[in-house]
C-alpha cells in the first residue's frame, strides 16, 4: 500500500489569519526591537519621515541597527558603497534561509512568491519553519506572519523615535543590546535536541573568533555558513 500523498501549498485567508496568531507572541520583542531602532534613527538627525521609511520600505531590522552605526551626515559614493556591501553581508543570512523555504513556498506561482519573499525575516521564517515540520501546508502562515511583523515594526519606529529626547546615549540603557538578545531568543523555538547545539556552537565560536580577528562584519556569514555545513554534515538521529 502506497503511503498517501502529501497535500500540496495552499495559500489562503484562513492560514493569513493564522499567521499573523503566530505572531503575536514576539510582538513585545519586536516592538521593543523597533522603538530602539527609531531611538537611534533620531541620534543620528534623521526625519521622522525618514526612520519611518526606512523601517516600511526596508523592513530589516538588523541591517537597519547597522547601517546607523555607519551613518553619516556628508555623504560619499565610497560611502554609500561601502554601507551597501555591509549591509548585504548582515543579509546574506536570508540566503540560507530563502534555500530552505525553496521546497516549500517554490510551489507558489511567480505572481504570489516574489512579492512575499519582501516579508521574509528571521521570525516569520522560524514561524514557518515550526509549521512546516509538523506537517502544514498553508503558505499564509508565512505570509499573515510577516505582514504583521511588517506593520508593527514599522508603526513602533514613531514612538521608539519620538522618546529617543529622553534617551540621550541609547547605550547607558541598554539598547545596544537589543539586536543580539533578540537574536538568542529566536534560537528557543528552534530547539529540537540536544543535538542542535553542535552546529549553534560551531557557529558562535566561529563568528566569535572571526569578530575578534577580522574587522567589520564578516563575522556574521563566516559564523552562519560553519553553522550551516556542521548541521548538513551531522548524521539525523533522534531527539535525545
């Protein structure tokens, strides 16, 4: 007897709304995420139009956080190449993360897969991933999660950049911090085994020991990429 086939990928209103369920519990996290972001935006002179923008039509959080430390008033074409290659290296990490939803959200038509490749962040991708494994099929959970994530992150930027007078140096409160603890906490859906901390730490010791030798922010494809390979390399056994 032939095992039975898997359903194929809906996209529907349904899964859209579930989605964005799915999301809900992070909404702190990133809403405190978002108004650091908006802080900084204000410490470095730019418009509240601007930060507002940046955080709709960029919707990257992480590489908006870095491109601040970068910002500059005067700027030159070096500059603005070199803002630009820093930044596609902090986002190269979606490279990898666009290969694994490949199998999946592959299935879509052209028309529904690119325009939501735009939602595609290190949450809703976790979101996904979760789903996936447990068998769904619905791509709205990928979508409705990434839309909220999109209108909350960029609504936040206005308040987090409006207290930023109250906040005149971001690191005595801890705000520098915010990126690599939001980051850490991302890791506790993912957990699986025991197993799953061979390629987390090959992955943090590479881009510790990178960051300490190598300037600028190599580090963080360097660190992804050791990761990746330890984890595709390690033989598949049991939760432990």
């Amino acid at each position: 007897m032939q095992p039975p086939e898997k359903p194929g990928l809906t996209l529907t209103r349904a899964g859209i709304v579930e989605g964005m369920k799915l999301a809900i519990p992070i909404l702190p996290g990133i809403c405190f995420f978002g108004m650091a972001y908006g802080a900084a935006a204000a410490q470095t002179h730019m418009s509240l139009l601007e930060a507002t923008l940046s955080s709709w039509l960029v919707f990257a959080g992480a590489s908006q956080l870095v491109a601040l430390e970068l910002w500059r008033e005067n700027w030159t074409f070096t500059a603005i190449l070199g803002l630009a290659l820093i930044v596609g290296t902090v986002n190269s990490r979606l490279i990898l993360m666009g290969a694994s939803l490949h199998q999946w959200l592959g299935q879509l038509p052209a028309i529904k897969l690119w325009p939501s490749l735009f939602f595609l962040t290190d949450a809703n991708w976790i979101i996904s991933e979760r789903y996936r494994a447990q068998g769904g099929h619905d791509a709205g959970i990928y979508l409705g999660s990434g839309l909220l994530l999109w209108v909350v992150w960029g609504a936040v930027t206005v308040p987090g950049y409006l207290i930023s007078s109250l906040v005149p140096d971001p690191k005595l409160f801890g705000l520098d911090l915010v990126m690599p603890l939001f980051f850490i906490l991302m890791l506790v859906p993912m957990w699986k085994s025991r197993a799953d901390l061979v390629p987390w730490c090959v992955a943090g010791t590479v881009a510790s020991l990178v960051w300490m030798i190598v300037p600028g922010y190599a580090f963080i494809v360097t660190g992804a990429v050791a990761g990746a390979l330890t984890g595709a390399f390690l033989p598949e056994r049991a939760d432990v």
